[in-house]
C-alpha cells in the first residue's frame, strides 16, 4: 500500500475587480461632482483618511482619495484598479515569487481593509485588497 502525502498550499483566490481610484485635489469638492453631476450615490466618507466610496447602480465603486504632498499619486494623473483577494499574505507571496515590484509597504485601515499597491510588467499600477470587515 502506497501512502501518499497530501501538502497544503494556499493559493492566491481573486475574487475580483471591484474598485477603482484616483486621486483628487479637494475631496468635498470631487463628492459634490461625482454625485450632483455624475449621478453617483454616496456609500462611504471618511474625512480622517480623506476617503470616498461611490456608486452607480452597477459595477465597480469609485474611490476618491484626497492628494497628499508625501503620495507619489497626483490629481488628474492615476486610476488605479484594485484586485480583490481572499488573503492579501498568500496574493503577495506569489507577487513576490514572480518578481513583481511592490510600491510602499501593506497599508491597513484596521476592521475594513489591508491594500498593498503594485506595478505590473508595463509600469501600470494596480493594488491588492483584502477587505477584513467580511473576513
């Protein structure tokens, strides 16, 4: 009789694309836009981290950012995707098996979310994000 041995190996599971961002000079000002003009409805505001979430009635959320001096992401010149993962740990070992570049560190807005931004091969900019308040 043969044993056999079963190794457990996570793998990365993306769950999909579910966001997209760009940064904007005047939050207030990009809200008002978005949603008086744009038709978009208001999900989340949260002034402290100078962070937007808007809606149509299908698709991706857009996510507004408020520029700061120390981001290399300015008004006017980014749209960054960001790939949903089940686990950001297992997605970022198998980045970094891959020799992906990472930008930054992994940020965490602690509850909500864990976000690491990345470049694919062209230079385009993309981030991982694990949302904890479902996990």
């Amino acid at each position: 009789m043969h044993l056999g041995i079963t190794i457990f190996k996570e793998i990365m599971k993306t769950l999909g694309l579910q966001l997209v961002w760009i940064t904007v000079s005047d939050i207030k000002m990009a809200i008002q836009f978005y949603t008086d003009v744009i038709g978009f409805k208001l999900l989340e505001f949260n002034e402290d981290y100078g962070w937007a979430e808007l809606s149509g009635e299908q698709g991706a959320w857009l996510g507004l950012a408020q520029a700061q001096p120390e981001s290399e992401f300015k008004p006017g010149a980014n749209a960054v995707p960001t790939i949903t993962v089940e686990n950001l740990d297992v997605a970022l070992k198998e980045l970094e098996k891959n020799k992906v570049l990472l930008i930054g560190s992994i940020q965490e807005v602690p509850g909500e979310v864990r976000m690491q931004t990345f470049t694919d091969r062209d230079g385009n900019t993309f981030q991982l994000c694990q949302i904890l308040k479902y996990t």
